[in-house]
C-alpha cells in the first residue's frame, strides 16, 4: 500500500517534516516515491503541498495519514482565501 505521510528532517527537537509519497512498508526516514511538499511546526506552522500532485496521488488510490489530511485541508483553505 502506498502511503502520503511526513518525513522526518531537522535537529533534535527542532524537526522540519517533508510530505512524501512512500511504500508503508518502508522506513519512515527511508527512501521515498516523491515528495510533495514539507511542514515545519515551529515557524507557525509553516507549510506547502503541491495539490496537484497530491490529487494524483489519491486517484492512484494512495492512503494519506490524518495529520496530511489536516495539512492539506488548512492549505487548501488557504489559496480560497488569496
């Protein structure tokens, strides 16, 4: 199964995550398909996704774990309010 789920990046305790397509069967900070955009918690929660890519992604039937779907959701509300 294919997951759309956070890769973890950053120093101790100040971690940066980018948003990757991988294989669940892989290693959380192991390789990945591609990478679809990042998040990083301590700047306000800093974010981007590429939506374009991630709708593909979902239409090839991958599964995003709930923290993506939140990401997601608050970046699509943001470009409705630009």
């Amino acid at each position: 199964m294919v997951k759309i789920r956070l890769q973890r990046f950053g120093r101790k305790k100040d971690p940066i995550y980018r948003i990757v397509v991988a294989d669940a069967r892989w290693k959380r900070d192991g390789k990945v398909i591609e990478v679809l955009g990042y998040y990083n918690p301590k700047r306000d929660g800093d974010f981007k996704v590429d939506l374009n890519a991630y709708n593909e992604w979902i239409k090839k039937g991958a599964q995003p774990t709930q923290r993506v779907r939140s990401i997601v959701k608050l970046q699509m509300k943001k470009e409705v309010q630009q």
